[in-house]
C-alpha cells in the first residue's frame, strides 16, 4: 500500500486557485516544493504516494508524488504532478509542514465511483464540501 502526505495549501482559499498555480507553474518547468528534511518514509511515498492538499480544514485534492530530489540550501524537492485530482472532502485540522497519511485513511477521488462528481466545477464542488454534501 502507498504512503501519502498531507500540507496545508498556504495562501488559498479555493481549491481552483490551488489547482490554476499548479497548472502555471507546471507551464514553466518541473513542479516541486521544498522542504526541510527528507520524508524518514520516503521510499514507500515516491511514484506511488500523492501529497493530500488541506483547504480550509479539510483534505480536498492531491497531487501524486514523481520523487524526491535536492534543491538549493540543501532542502529537498518534492516533485509532483501539476494537474490536480479532486478527493471526496474530508475533515482534516491544519498543521505546519506535513504529516503521513495511510492509504486505508486518504479520501477516494471524485468521478471513480460513476457519479461524475469529478466533471463539476472546483468552485461548486468546494462550496458542497463546505456544506458537508459530498
């Protein structure tokens, strides 16, 4: 089973605004975020795991996870995929850098299950997970 990530989407408020900086920055070059430490798991997140993005307290979409790699002051690059897939919100408290999630505890991607949840706007389908509707 894969192991995920969870990070608190910094500076959004709308799960569109996340998703169109990551399709930009995906325009200009590889897409990856910087953090301190290398994952002690990593190997059980790398080309298999997705970081879980946290919007207003709850978990809302993921990007999957390339690999691991350095980047400059001795950080570390977490390369991910630029197009975002949405996930059946779900509660999650905010916390600072990130924290695991077990593949049994992450939330299921909307549109899987036949109900074409995925082909509605991120906009309504925020305000619906805002009012615990889907």
């Amino acid at each position: 089973m894969p192991l995920h990530i969870t990070k608190v989407a910094f500076g959004h408020t709308h799960v569109e605004n996340l998703a169109e900086r990551l399709k930009l920055r995906g325009e200009e070059g590889p897409l990856f975020l910087t953090t301190r430490y290398l994952p002690k798991r990593h190997e059980e997140i790398a080309g298999q795991g997705s970081l879980f993005w946290i919007i207003k307290h709850q978990l809302v979409a993921r990007s999957p996870i390339l690999s691991f790699g350095d980047a400059e002051g001795g950080r570390v690059a977490i390369h991910i995929d630029p197009v975002l897939r949405l996930v059946a919100a779900r509660p999650k408290r905010a916390h600072q850098g990130w924290r695991y999630l077990e593949h049994d505890d992450a939330p299921a991607d909307l549109g899987g299950d036949g109900t074409d949840m995925a082909e509605l706007p991120p906009g309504l389908l925020g305000k619906l997970a805002e009012l615990g509707l889907v």
